[in-house]
C-alpha cells in the first residue's frame, strides 16, 4: 500500500467564520487573516494505493461553479487534483473509489463535472465507486437552512444519477467499500460539524494515520473552544474534539489535515493547559 497527498487547490474563508467565538485577537496568532479577515485554507485529499485499488479521499471544490461562486472564495495557487495525480503518475479515470467523508460543496465539489456539451452533469472519476453513509446522505439531499448554501444539489444529486453511488453499511465501515482488502481502514463518524461526518483512521508504515476533515481544520483550532462557527452543534463538537484529542495525544496518532495551507500533518501532546500541538510535517518528512 502507498499513500499520496493530493492538493486539489487553496482559497480563503473569513477567519471569524472558522473560529465562531474565539476573539481575532488570539486566532490571528496561528492564522493571520488578510485586510478582508480573510484566512488560508486548503482543500487536500489523500489518494491510497492498495493493490489494483485507487481510492482517494474527498475531491474539493472543483471548478464547475461560476466565477461569481468561486470569487466569494479567493482562490489562490496553482495546485490542482489533475496536476497533482500527475505528479504521482496517476490520471482521475485511473480511480476505482472516491471516500466522502461529507457533502459538503469544498469535500465533494471535484467528484462531479460538466459534461463535453456543458448540457449536464457527469463524475469527474468515470470509473470510480462514490462512498458516502445513508443517514449523511439523507442531512445532505433534505437540507436544513443552515447548511443548506454548502449542500449543493448539482455535486450531490448526479453522483446517484451516475449509478455509481454507494453507502457504508454499518457503522464501522464494513461493506463492499473493504471487501477483500487489508487495508486496515476504520472510520469514527462524528455528529458536530454535519451529521455523521466520516473520519478515517489508516495505518500505514507503522503509524496511525487520521484524515481529520472538519474535525480539526488546521492546527490552529487545536484548543477546545476553537470551534468553527459552521458547525451545526458546536457543543458537540467540544465533545467529540475533546475525546478525540486526548487519543490522539496519548496514542501518538499523526493528523492529516486537510484544511490547513501551511501543514499537511501534526501530533499533539498533553501539557497543562490541555491538549496542544507537538510537532509538524510535512507528509514526505514522514512517510519517505
């Protein structure tokens, strides 16, 4: 098995926005916001080579939406998911599973295309599985208000159009998505940020390896109450963040972060005033 960061691309969300209540004054510290309070995010997925498998973890924004969407978000760089297969030797019609870990529009935005004619809508993986679980998939297509503006139908709804849309079957991941692998992937699915966001946990090379999604965007919401004002239950999201940074810390567990532009993967550690960042890496330094 081989593992791959992919950097689909980087954009910019309002920094008040990623921390809720936390005052500027101390966010700002580990993520400076530009003149428009704006912060540097990143959309990173993470592609697993596992036999004649290709399976690749989220697929961010992509590029279908129009200028006007994509001007609300800054986008920045020169990384793209086609470049960077490339770069791996791998084409997108070269993965056999896209794992979801949610619907939102910078999670899952990538999966889906304009077809030649700009007529419809197509998968951008035209020979993948598209994962998701069936209680996310019901939140996604039967929206609230809140999130409604991030569930957008045209990267939802042609992935069960497409036929090739599949869901988990029990909690712990066990379905087709594993059959016949050692892959060793377990999946904590977690309520805050979205119902029933699915976070994967990977060991690969004698490390345990943690997709964080939404659960931890960047180092810089490591603290407890730093808690994205996105999330739809925050309080909740202390809960989960709370037991699963204490893991994290005690079981040395390496967190892929797919948010934060600045690193690709941390360890935590305990101390007295909580959990806090230990170290940082980029995935080379760890994995090559």
């Amino acid at each position: 098995m081989q593992l791959y960061p992919i950097e689909t691309g980087n954009f910019k969300l309002d920094g008040g926005a990623m921390f809720g209540v936390v005052p500027k004054s101390l966010w700002n510290r580990t993520n400076p916001a530009d003149a428009n309070n704006m912060i540097d995010m990143a959309a990173r997925s993470l592609l697993i080579e596992d036999g004649d498998r290709l399976i690749l973890i989220d697929t961010g924004m992509g590029n279908k939406q129009s200028d006007k969407f994509f001007g609300y978000y800054y986008l920045w760089g020169d990384d793209n998911i086609d470049k960077s297969l490339a770069k791996y030797g791998f084409h997108r019609d070269d993965i056999t599973d896209v794992f979801l870990t949610h619907l939102h529009f910078d999670h899952c935005g990538g999966s889906i295309q304009w077809n030649k004619d700009m007529t419809g809508y197509e998968p951008a993986f035209k020979n993948a599985r598209f994962w998701s679980n069936k209680a996310h998939w019901k939140w996604a297509t039967e929206p609230n208000a809140r999130e409604k503006a991030s569930f957008l139908k045209e990267n939802i709804l042609p992935l069960e159009e497409s036929g090739q849309l599949q869901f988990m079957s029990t909690p712990s991941g066990d379905s087709d998505f594993l059959e016949n692998s050692e892959l060793g992937f377990d999946i904590l699915y977690v309520d805050g940020h979205t119902d029933k966001q699915m976070i994967p946990h990977l060991k690969y090379k004698g490390r345990n390896l943690v997709f964080m999604a939404d659960l931890l965007p960047t180092v810089g919401h490591i603290p407890l109450p730093y808690v994205m004002g996105y999330d739809t239950r925050p309080l909740l999201t202390l809960e989960e963040k709370a037991k699963f940074l204490d893991r994290a810390a005690s079981e040395e567990l390496f967190l892929f972060l797919e948010h934060d532009a600045h690193h690709q993967i941390c360890t935590l550690k305990h101390t007295e005033k909580g959990v806090r960042l230990g170290d940082t890496y980029t995935f080379d330094e760890i994995f090559n």
